[in-house]
C-alpha cells in the first residue's frame, strides 16, 4: 500500500483520519493561508487545500497527499481564526443566534501518477444565542483560540450548537463520507 500523507498539523484531521483506521505520516504544509484573495469560500478552500497537498506532493514520489482546509462563512464572509482572547469574544458574539456555514475542502494527489481531486462540503451550522457570560467562560477554556470561527463542535464549544445541516465531521475539519468516497477512487479502502 502506498504511504499516505496528511498535509496537516490539526489533532482533529489527525484523530479523524485515524479513527477511520486509516495509517499515515503527519507533515505540516507550512502554506500562508490568504484569506484575503478574490474567491469565493467555496473556492478559497478548496485553493488552499489545494496549495498545502501540492507543497508535500513535491516531497514524495509514490505516495498519497491528503491536505484540507475548514473556513466558517457568515453572510458570505469568512471568519478565521481568532488572533487573541478578545477577538475570539468578538466572533462569538457575531455568531451568536444566527446560522453559518462551515465549508471544508480536501485535496488528495498520487505523487506516483499524478492523480489529483479537489472536492469540497458545506453544512450549515445554527448556533444558539450566546450570553455574555457564557461567552467569557467559553473564551477562558481557551479552546476558541486556534479555531476557525473561535468554537470546536467536537469540544465544550458543541453545547452552543443548536442544530446541524449536513456533515458534522465536516465541521469538526474534514468531510469522512466524501473523503472516503474519493479516497476509494485512488485505491484506498477505509471498509
């Protein structure tokens, strides 16, 4: 079996990929994630996603590169990562009460025959209205700090999820049942 690469430091993608019982090497991309080029979200993620597999793919000869990336959008705007306690607050409190979207794009290359699928998936995602208070525990955890959108679904952050349209492990970075479907199409089967 080839090697497979996940193009990504995230413990979520990492956790993910191994709960599918998958075997693979970690090697982080190191890309620049712009999110200030002209795209639509839709498009910026699966760019960058696309960015961070080729950097790896140029590594390895006979391998799989998987990379993705996770962009939370709120009307059309995108919503990184918070870069400090406060403006983690501040995001929350844009989220709070109202529905976004998380949009994760995965990139898989064959470095051996060049093969290559860029997809992406969306699920809306409804957030309850947040208090203030809540909002000021939620940032001390300090769990928003390296999240898109400053909130982890699959962490303490999930209690302020009211309900969900589409795939939850898309949210939580990485769409299992469209990855796995592709992933079958370059040889390997997680079932």
């Amino acid at each position: 079996m080839k090697k497979i690469i996940l193009a990504s430091a995230s413990p979520r993608r990492r956790e993910l990929l191994s709960k599918i019982g998958l075997k693979f090497s970690i090697e982080k991309s190191n890309i620049r994630e712009d999110l200030d080029l002209k795209l639509n979200p839709r498009q910026l993620a699966e760019m960058l996603s696309y960015r961070k597999a080729c950097k790896i793919s140029k590594k390895y000869s006979n391998a799989v590169i998987i990379a993705a990336d996770t962009l939370v959008v709120l009307n059309n705007k995108i919503i990184g990562k918070p870069k400090n306690p406060k403006d983690a607050a501040k995001i929350l409190k844009k989220l709070s009460g109202k529905a976004h979207r998380v949009i994760t794009a995965f990139t898989i290359i064959d470095t051996k025959t060049n093969k290559l699928v860029t997809k992406s998936v969306e699920t809306k995602v409804f957030m309850k209205k947040l208090t203030e208070e809540e909002i000021k525990y939620y940032v001390n955890t300090e769990e928003p700090s390296d999240k898109a959108g400053a909130y982890a679904i699959q962490g303490f952050g999930g209690i302020f999820i009211e309900k969900i349209d589409g795939d939850y492990y898309n949210v939580v970075g990485l769409p299992l049942t469209a990855l796995i479907r592709e992933l079958k199409k370059f040889g390997i089967h997680v079932l």
